[in-house]
C-alpha cells in the first residue's frame, strides 16, 4: 500500500514543485562539453540516432504540455524539453513513459532533459542544428535587479541565433505584458532575427498550441487572464565583409 502512494505522489505534477528556479545558481547535473559528447540515444531509444537530430527545443518545458502536442505535429521530428527543476523532469519523463506504453509506437520522438538553458544549449546543440526553439511562460524576474536572469537577452538571442538554422523560427509567449514586450524588444533589435509576418504567424499550426497547450496556458485561461505571443525568424547572417589586404599591397615601391 505504501509504495502504491509513493508512486501515485510521484505523478502529481504539483507536488512539492517550486514555481521557478534561479538559473543564476550553480546546478549539480550533467551537460556535455560539445554536443557531439551527447549519447542521444537514451533519450530516443527507438529512433535512427546516426541519422536524426533534434530539430525542435522547448526551452523551460514546464510539465510538457507543448511537448506531448509535438509530438503528433510533427511525428517525423525528433523535440526536446529542457528544465531546470528536478522534480519536473521527473514528471515529464514519467510522463512520457506512460504515454509510451499506453500506445506502442507513439511519442517515440519527444524526450526531456535537466539543464540550465541560459548556460548550456551551444553544448547540446550544433550551429544551424535547430529549426524551432520556444519560450513559454518564462519567469517574468520582476526586480530589476534580477532582469539579468531572463531568458531573453541580447547575449543570449546571439547564442539561440548559433544553434537555430537560417529561416528557423522562435517562438515566445507571455501573461506579463511589461515581460512579453521587454522580450519582444530585445528580439526586434537583434540584428539575427526578424519578425515573421502576420499571415504566416496566424497559419501556424505551432501557435495554436503556444497559446492553449501548456499548463501554464490553461492556467491563464481559467482565470480570463490575457497572453501576448510574437514569432520571429532567424536570418541569414550577414555578409562578411572583406577584411582582405589585397587593397592595400603596392604593386610596386614608392618611389
């Protein structure tokens, strides 16, 4: 009886969670130090891992919501969670699992990992390697003094810019409107990305589930509250210019 209630405790997704964590303080967890040290093959066990790669990062998962919903969207893409609680990925993995069992041959493609994604994702991922990266519901970090701890930075866009691939798409949401538009300005303002245009924005299938898929979304909508949301494309980088000297070598001696 007793480990039939530890395991029901197990898979409470509220139970003894903390709503955020400081992704300022030092982690005891794994990370790789290059993404090619990464064995994907754990998270993936039933997928062709010398031929696939993550292509889609869920960056603060939460308890999965989104990430169950990819998995049918797109069945032929492999996406990760990445969250920094412990006890959340837990959840999520058990999740999963669950969800493996009950229907053979499902939700092969989706998987979740423990780390700190302002620190560590140039070392799971490879540059150009991601076409979809998303941020929902970041901690809004009111003070200002813990402003730095967002997710969303110039230093971190340029790093978010390196893994996602040119025309790659970013995702972000938010029920704190002052949050969603310190985001949204910091976005505009990098010179890696654009925003993407209303009509396609409003036609794709990942927004629907931005705004209503995960618990957080839910949450918002149980108590009428509002949600602002952008979309944004990574650019090609700019052209090199040419720092040559070939402009500047004499043909022949001064006289």
């Amino acid at each position: 009886m007793a480990d039939q209630n530890k395991k029901k405790r197990a898979i409470k997704p509220y139970h003894r969670i903390k709503a955020h964590a400081n992704p300022a303080s030092d982690y005891s967890f794994y990370y790789p130090i290059s993404p090619d040290q990464y064995d994907w093959k754990k998270n993936y066990p039933n997928q062709p891992m010398d031929t696939k790669k993550v292509e889609i990062a869920d960056v603060g998962c939460g308890y999965g919501g989104l990430l169950i919903s990819l998995s049918s969207l797109f069945p032929d893409r492999l996406s990760v969670g990445m969250e920094l609680r412990d006890k959340v990925v837990q959840y999520v993995e058990e999740r999963i699992d669950k969800l493996r069992e009950k229907t053979p041959g499902e939700f092969q493609n989706v998987s979740v990992i423990r780390t700190n994604g302002m620190k560590y994702l140039p070392n799971y991922f490879e540059k150009g390697q991601l076409q979809k990266i998303f941020f929902l519901f970041p901690d809004p970090h009111f003070k200002k003094a813990n402003h730095k701890r967002r997710i969303i930075s110039p230093t971190l866009l340029s790093e978010y810019a390196y893994i996602l691939a040119p025309g790659a798409f970013a995702y972000f949401i938010s029920d704190v409107e002052e949050l969603f538009q310190w985001m949204y300005e910091h976005f505009k303002n990098h010179p890696l990305f654009e925003q993407v245009e209303r009509e396609v924005a409003e036609n794709d299938s990942c927004v629907p589930l931005i705004i209503n898929s995960t618990e957080e979304a839910r949450k918002v909508n149980r108590i009428d509250g509002k949600k602002w949301y952008a979309v944004f494309r990574r650019i090609e980088d700019p052209a090199k210019k040419d720092h040559s000297f070939k402009n500047y070598i004499l043909t022949s001696p001064p006289e």
